[in-house]
C-alpha cells in the first residue's frame, strides 16, 4: 500500500506521468493486480488520509491479490477534460452524477455491467440514480456513490451575533433575504453569498431556478431545448440582484467557486449560502469550520406546482483503459469503500468506526442511494458512531418530507452552467444588467451546442 499523501494530486498538478497512474497493465511488480483510486482532496488534513489508508489496508488483507495505491483526486471542470484527454486518470475516479451520460456517449467509461450484476444487491439500486450510469441496452459504466439534495447551509455562530436563532432557520426565500440583510447590518458579514464561477454559479441558478417552479431544459421525445429565459430564473436573478444592490447584503466579493466559498464560510465570513447536503465533512474536514456552528436548514421552495429539490450526487466510474483483471478489481474496491456499508451491517460499523476514530464525520445528510428505508436501516447499524451534530441538520430532512426531487439538466450540463455564470456574475456587478438579453444568449450558445450532437 502506498499511502496517498504520496502519490500524485491530479486537482493540482494536472498532468502526471501516464506510466505512474497507468490503467492497462493488470499486474504489479509482486504479480498482483495494481489498482490505483481516487482517495481524498488535495490538502485534505492527515487525519483523513489515515483512515483512508487504514481502510485500504483491511481491503488489501481481505484481497491479497491486489496492491491498491491512493491517488489526491478533486473532479474539477477544468482540470478533468485535461486529465481525460492526457490519460492520467486513476483507475478509479468520481465524477458528478450529470457528466456520465455525455461520457458514456464517447466511450470514455469502461463497461462494468458484468462486475456490477454479479453484486448482491445490483437490484436494489434506486432506479432514478441508477440511470444515470446505464447505457444503450442497459449497459452500466458505473456504481453510484452519493445522492444528495441542495439545501440552505448556514453559520449558526453568525445567526446568534446577528441576534437570530439558529433552531429557527428561514423557510422561504422573503425570509433568507430578511436574515441575509439582519446579518450583514449586525455583523458586518454578507448575510448571503452566491457561487459564481467554475460553472456553480450557473449550477447554483439552476438550483435556484428549480426551487421556484422552473426548468432550464425541456425535453420533447429525444430531443432537448434549452429554456434558461424562463419566469423562474428571472425570479432568482432578481433576488440577486435585490440583496446585492437594494440590500447590500452580500459583501464586496462575487467571485467565488465551490472551495472558495466553502473557505469563506467556514471562516464565518458568510451567513447563508446553497450547495449540497453533503457538505459538512469538507467544511469541517478541510476548512477547519468548528461542528457547533454548522447549520443545513432546506432549501425554500416557493407554492408553484412544479417546485422542487434539485438533488445530484457522485458516480464512482472505472478507466476506459482498464484490463479485464482492473475492471474486477475496480469493482471490488468501490463496493468495499463506498457501497457496502450501506446494505451490510458488519461492513458499515467498520467504516463508521474507522471514520470516528479517525475524528471524520460519520452521519452526513444524504438522499438513498437504494431506498429511504435501506438508508435508515444502515444509519441504526451506526448510531453509536454519529458524529454530525443531527440536532443542527435535522431542519434538511423535516423540510424536505413530501417534496420532489429532479435531477440537474442532462444536456451539455457544464458547458450550460458555464454560460450562466456569466449572468450571475452580471448581475452581481453591474446593477444595469440587461437580464433578459444575457438568458436570450444563453439560449442560443447552448442550444446550438445541443443541436449539433
């Protein structure tokens, strides 16, 4: 086992040595089969990286066939296509549940559907995650890995100053404006703040744009349209527009990605931001934000009809490069480190108890990756190992009973919300954004895109 801190950081190095993260040859120098994964984040704090390495040891004890070597892995936009084009992917990695289609498409994602029906619980999977890793005859090019919803995460050390309970999160989006502008005048912080560049701002939009009724593709049998001009988006973006320019309530910095604003937020610069229920294990992981003043109320939704969540989650995939022999070794790690734990109660209390030993948050709000009722079981199997305050992030699940969950748009995802970070960042710095002309264009760039498949 060769410990992850190690090997190479493919977020921050881009390139690496193709010979170093190969995916074709099979075997390793003592004959065993050389499986090399994603581990952690670049910069992730030791602690981390110790369970990780705790974990793949028991894996290797039980396979002693196969020699499993961590590699620092971050799926970035940017960073990924070069990794794809390069080669320099490990053999296992994670991409966001919306990319694999487009993937699966280009042959880029190795075909697994042999490895994943001989798992004992392929049929359990829930069959709207399910399908995003299958194929043309159902063929399957990977295993999902976490399922979660967007939700309203905010600072409950930053709700006390501000002189709002924290026990009392908002539940409508009048009313994250009126805590945003309480924030900011007591604190001083920007009471909210939006994503804006790397594609989450559009990311973010989109949220934003669900949770009010809207969509920003529409599909027609096989084909898709794009619809980012829609009453709902307008609606987001003047809501934008109303805390940063009528409010001032959003601070002086609009330039923000996922682990930037991740970053602000745990250093208690910001009162409320939107992002995945997951998050909490990189807040307090890799931002150092102290537990007690985590907080994850759901996301508002407004009284259209067609509101709703927009959840997402993470596939575990395999190199299209991959031998026969990496393809089944591949397969037994990611049910080992990330699946079984949640339909086999001996695996589960391992990983919980390797995790809290290790100080790793063990109890993170998620959706089913199987079924409500298989996620609660395996949640009772660890109760004595939750660590996530459940008391501060109950507000997720009690809000969320009932509604919808969509998925995010399925066509030239990236490449949409890539073009909708321009408006937000627009309208975020010019208070004379024309918002309708900027959706027009993203109309237009986008769908010819689409178009030309």
């Amino acid at each position: 086992m060769k410990s992850p801190r190690r090997a190479t950081a493919l977020a921050v190095v881009g390139l690496a040595s193709v010979g170093l993260l190969s995916a074709c040859a099979p075997a390793g120098d003592s004959g065993k089969t050389k499986l090399t994964v994603a581990s952690l984040i670049p910069g992730t704090e030791q602690a981390a990286f110790d369970a990780f390495d705790a974990r793949v040891a028991e894996f290797e004890k039980a396979n002693p066939d196969i020699d499993v070597e961590g590699v620092e892995y971050e799926w970035t936009a940017e960073t990924f296509t070069t990794q794809l084009a390069g080669g320099t992917l490990p053999d296992v990695y994670r991409i966001p549940l919306t990319d694999a289609k487009t993937l699966i498409a280009n042959g880029q994602l190795a075909d697994i559907t042999a490895e994943v029906q001989a798992l004992p619980y392929y049929d359990k999977f829930n069959p709207s995650v399910f399908e995003a890793v299958q194929g043309d005859g159902g063929k399957i090019y990977g295993i999902p890995r976490e399922a979660y919803g967007m939700g309203l995460e905010y600072n409950r050390a930053l709700f006390e100053e501000a002189g709002l309970d924290p026990d009392q999160p908002p539940t409508t989006w009048d009313e994250v404006r009126e805590y945003a502008k309480t924030i900011a005048e007591k604190t001083g912080q920007a009471g909210y703040m939006q994503m804006t560049q790397g594609n989450t701002g559009g990311w973010q939009l989109t949220a934003a744009t669900v949770a009010r009724g809207g969509r920003m593709e529409e599909q027609d049998g096989d084909s898709w349209t794009v619809t980012a001009d829609n009453d709902a988006t307008r609606e987001a973006l003047q809501f934008l527009k109303d805390l940063r320019w009528t409010d001032n309530s959003m601070g002086s910095n609009f330039l923000f990605d996922w682990g930037g604003i991740n970053q602000a937020f745990a250093a208690g610069q910001i009162g409320m931001y939107t992002g995945g229920s997951d998050l909490f294990t990189s807040l307090t992981r890799e931002n150092n934000l102290d537990p007690d003043a985590y907080g994850l109320a759901a996301i508002p939704i407004t009284e259209d009809p067609d509101a709703a969540v927009m959840g997402g989650g993470t596939l575990n995939v395999v190199n299209v490069k991959a031998s026969d022999a990496v393809k089944a070794a591949a397969v037994k790690w990611i049910d080992f480190y990330d699946v079984s734990k949640l339909v086999d109660e001996d695996a589960a209390v391992a990983d919980a108890k390797i995790l809290a030993d290790s100080d790793q948050a063990v109890g993170t709000p998620s959706l089913p990756i199987f079924d409500q009722a298989t996620l609660d079981t395996s949640r009772g199997w660890i109760a004595d190992y939750i660590n996530v305050p459940q008391d501060q992030v109950a507000f997720f699940a009690e809000g969320n009973q009932g509604r919808t969950i969509v998925g995010e748009p399925p066509a030239h995802t990236q490449e949409l919300y890539a073009a909708l970070d321009v408006v937000v960042q627009a309208v975020l710095t010019d208070q004379n954004a024309d918002i309708d002309a900027l959706l027009a264009k993203v109309n237009t760039d986008v769908q010819a895109l689409i178009d030309a498949d």
